[in-house]
C-alpha cells in the first residue's frame, strides 16, 4: 500500500538557526563541549552542520527544557525524492542538486539518554551524508556507529564519513541505497561487543564483499594494555592515535561459519578483561533481578513458564517496554491475547498510572500517551492463535532485516502450535505435540543464534499440583526446551506472593528468585525492598512446603554461583 504524502522535515530555517546558536554565540557550554571535551574543532562542526537548541524532556513526570546538541542529517533533494518515490509517493523538487535536511538528531547535553528525532515520524538519513559530495565512489568511506566518532575521522583522516542514524541497534533499509555505489566501506563500531556485533550484522546488510571491520589494537595503537585501546573513533583521536593507520588495517568480514583463533583473540580478550561490556541490556524497573541474569543479550534463548494466572505476560510486557525505552528494537508475537488487548495492557504499563476509561473528557490526555509511546521502537505480529511455523518465522525474518528488531518475545508456543498443520506436513499422523513444540524450539534456537537476536519464548508448564513449586521438568513437553535455553525464567505463585525464579543462566550460572509485587494501578511489578534471593538447590529439598516457609522471612542477598 502506497503512502500519499511525503514524510516531515524540518523547517528549512531551523537548521540555519541552530547551527548559528553554536558556533556565532560564543561562551555557550555546548561549543565549549563539543571542542574541549570531544576535541572537535570549529572548522569540524561548520562541516557537518552541528548546532544547539533547547528541547524538552520528561523528567519524572515534569517537562524540562535542556541544551542540546542537534545532528543534521543533511541530503540531497534528489536522494530525498528517490526515497519519497520508493514509498510511492512523488516528491518534485526544483533543484535536485540543492541540499535538505532529511531530519534532525537531537540529544541533551546533560544526560546523553535524552534523545529525540526531529520531526517525529519523518524519514532516515546518514549524518554527515552530505560529506560525501564529490567524493569518489572507489575510494573508501567510513561508517561509524556515533556522530562525535564519524567528525572525529573526518576531521583525523580527510575520509568521507557518516554514522549510523540509530547507533549500533538500527540499519534502515531506507538509507540502503545511499550507500549503493560506494566500493568500499569501513564499519568502525564501537570496540565492545554489541558493537563488533553489530558491525557483523550491518555489513550483511551492506555486503560482505564490500565491507571492511575497523578495531583497534595493540599493534595499530601502540597501547600496551588491552585496557588501554580506545573505545570508539572519538575516543582514537582525544589518546592521539594515528586513525588511518587504524583504519587502513581494517580487516574483511570473516565468514561466520570459519573463524581462527587470530579473528576471535582481540574480542576475547577484551571479554575476559572486561566482562561487565558484555553484560545484556537490564530492565530498570527490576534491578534485582537484571542483577542474577546479568540482563538480556543478543543471540540467546529464554524460556518463560509460569503457572496460569501467574503474570506471564505482565512480566513480558514490562521487560519489553523497559528494552523499547532504552532504544531496543522490540518485535510482539502474542498468539493467545489479541494486539489490541495486549498494547491495551502495554500502554497502561507505559503510562504508569490507570488509564482514563470511559471519560471522554481525558481524551486529550490519552491521546498525548498514545503518542508518546507510538514513538517506541515496538513492532507487533498479526499472527493469532494456530498459526504456520514457518510463515512465522518468515515474518520474524522480515522484522529483523526491515525493522532491526534485537529482541522477540513470542506468548506462547502451545498456542501458536498447529498439531493438524504440522502432521500434515509431515506426513505422519502420529506426529504428537511434543515432536512439534520440538521442531519449533529448535528452529528458534538456530533463529535466534544466526540473526544473533534474544528470543523470549512463553512455554506453559505441565499439569502439576498447585501447591508444589515448579522446577526445570515441569515446562510441558520434553526436555528439548530447556537444553537448548540460554536461560529458564519460572514465575512461582505461593498464595499472595510471586517469584521471578532464575533456574538456568548459561552466561554466568547465576541463579536464584526475587520477590515481586504486582501494581494494579499500573499494571507493573516492582521488587521487594531487600534482595529476595535464594538458592535453588535449597528449594528442591522440600517440594511440599510454602516458599516463604521454606525460605525464612528474611532472604540471603547471595547469588547461587553454578559455573
């Protein structure tokens, strides 16, 4: 379906003005930012358009106006018709040579969390694309994951560079074709692992053939500690390094499925030194418990049981709201609750508060939260019930190459599981639930391993007595689901009181269980005020008893350590 009118852009003024908001009133503090703490001159920031501006943001329910740096993403007016034109809309312009600002990239100078696309809804760019002007296409560029790193070597080097609108998380195939004709590109990503992950991705997407990887070490840097290698572009250029020379050293992107210990030694032994950069996204609203798991990482599988009732898709909900508000692509595949009850439950999580039901009057005020988490990076199946695992996975496929998404929750496999479909195609009219819940896993599992996404699977458990707590065997079906699990979550219900129970955590063997409680008004779990965590092997000698009366009243504040 065609769209009918083009997307939003800046004024053509506000650009002009921000940039004269920097660099023609001196003594602001985010001039003096930008040059003495990012080491950036003011010939840089001329080049690639930066300004200042005041923007607000939410802080804790009260709108603050704050400095910010703003981030142009300045094109031609050609490159903007070509995009309108791939959407199906016609976009003449009276100049195709002249040069537009596709969308501005704001961010607070304070709190580098703050961050907003100006205008909302408009279309994708590359900052600095406006650099590459001129240049010739056989010669290199240079692709960065932040804006400071692409100024940084431009200004160090005299290569044409950009960055990538979103960070690390996010190549829109919108701006794909820009980047067509260029024969060789550099990805310098960040020197960590989401961002050498992400340079793997992205130069799929780009084409490996074209694609060179950019990682500093200790021969191209002269640091003679791995702690000492700088972490990203902007960073190179404040330690004084030589960034061609680190550039010029780019190595091609290995073959996924052929690796030497040369391709892998830098990233493991920057894991091994610092572990804390290869921990997964946390939740911020349940701390406790991102502590046990360490929080959610790419390229993993979690399984979520729980009894009926106990909060599955609450807990779901609120982890993919907290992963969405921290810029992670989140994809919902709910096959049990329909899209429009479950953004139901979402946007009262979102809000935070009741939402105004029956009172037209609030209209307004719904419709300022609507917007507010429209703007959150969150995608939803159309997939309900019984549902064709292929065609599944194809979407999914879709989602993560169109959208970027980094995170899949699926709720739940024995609903999405079609016993007649899969013995169909199979052939075989003895092809029982339990062949089929396995096939699916397996197929998730290996999704999930090479588009290098965590996958969050809802798995019921088997019929068991109320009263006893549930274990590893108690998810229904064999044991294929927890073997292949990077990490077993259990929701436990012991009268009035909940547990997120960690029983299985492939990356640090931390195990364990946090109280929770429910918030009715919002929907939400919070955590107890002391760390409720126990050990799971004490919980197994007495199947039988209360977990509070097995537990004490107080909880070691321990984590079990099973590495």
């Amino acid at each position: 379906m065609h769209a009918s009118q083009p997307l939003p852009m800046p004024s053509s003024r506000l650009q002009a003005l921000y940039n004269s908001q920097l660099l023609d009133q001196p003594d602001n503090a985010v001039l003096q930012y930008l040059t003495e703490t990012r080491g950036l001159t003011v010939k840089t920031l001329r080049k690639y358009g930066i300004g200042r501006a005041k923007y607000s943001f939410n802080n804790d329910g009260a709108w603050e106006p704050v400095e910010c740096v703003t981030f142009p993403w300045i094109m031609k007016a050609s490159d903007v018709s070509f995009q309108e034109e791939l959407r199906g809309v016609k976009h003449p312009v009276e100049d195709p040579s002249s040069f537009l600002t596709r969308r501005i990239k704001v961010r607070a100078l304070e709190n580098k969390a703050w961050q907003r696309l100006d205008p909302a809804g408009g279309g994708w760019g590359f900052f600095g694309y406006h650099t590459l002007d001129g240049a010739d296409k056989s010669q290199p560029i240079v692709v960065t994951e932040g804006e400071y790193d692409a100024m940084a070597v431009w200004q160090a080097t005299g290569i044409p560079s950009v960055s990538l609108p979103n960070g690390c998380r996010s190549l829109p195939v919108e701006v794909l074709p820009l980047l067509e004709d260029y024969e060789k590109i550099y990805l310098w990503m960040d020197n960590d692992g989401p961002g050498q992950e992400g340079a793997r991705v992205f130069s799929q997407k780009i084409g490996l053939g074209r694609c060179f990887m950019v990682q500093p070490t200790l021969e191209n840097t002269g640091c003679l500690e791995f702690a000492d290698l700088p972490k990203d572009a902007n960073d190179a250029l404040l330690q004084g390094h030589d960034l061609k020379r680190i550039i010029m050293e780019a190595k091609p992107v290995p073959h996924e499925q052929v690796l030497s210990f040369s391709d892998l030694q830098d990233s493991v032994l920057h894991e091994i030194l610092h572990p804390e950069k290869y921990e997964g996204t946390k939740l911020p609203s349940l701390p406790k418990f991102s502590a046990v798991v360490k929080g959610l990482r790419r390229g993993e599988l979690t399984v979520v049981t729980g009894p009926t009732g106990s909060g599955k898709t609450t807990f779901l909900g609120q982890m993919s709201l907290d992963l969405a508000e921290q810029g992670v692509n989140v994809l919902w595949g709910s096959f049990e609750v329909r899209n429009t009850r479950l953004i139901h439950k979402l946007l009262q999580q979102f809000a935070r508060q009741p939402l105004p039901k029956g009172d037209p009057s609030s209209a307004d005020k719904l419709k300022d939260i609507a917007k507010r988490f429209g703007e959150l990076p969150l995608h939803f199946l159309k997939f309900h019930g019984a549902s064709e695992l292929e065609e599944v996975l194809d979407a999914m496929e879709y989602a993560v190459y169109v959208h970027d998404c980094e995170h899949i929750v699926l709720d739940n496999l024995q609903f999405m599981i079609s016993r007649q479909n899969l013995a169909t195609r199979s052939g075989n009219s003895n092809f029982d639930k339990f062949d089929a819940q396995d096939i699916a896993i397996e197929k998730f599992r290996k999704f999930a391993t090479e588009r290098n996404v965590h996958l969050s699977l809802v798995v019921h458990p088997r019929k068991e007595d109320e009263s006893s707590r549930l274990g590893i065997s108690s998810i229904y079906g064999s044991a294929k689901a927890t073997q292949e699990a990077d990490n077993v979550l259990i929701l436990q219900k012991d009268n009035q009181k909940k547990y997120l129970d960690v029983r299985k955590n492939r990356f640090s063997g931390d195990l364990g269980a946090t109280e929770i409680f429910f918030d009715r008004a919002t929907n939400r779990y919070t955590e107890a005020p002391t760390n409720h965590v126990v050990t799971p092997q004490i919980i197994n000698k007495a199947p039988k008893a209360s977990i509070e009366d097995h537990w004490g009243k107080y909880f070691s504040s321990q984590l079990t350590e099973n590495r």
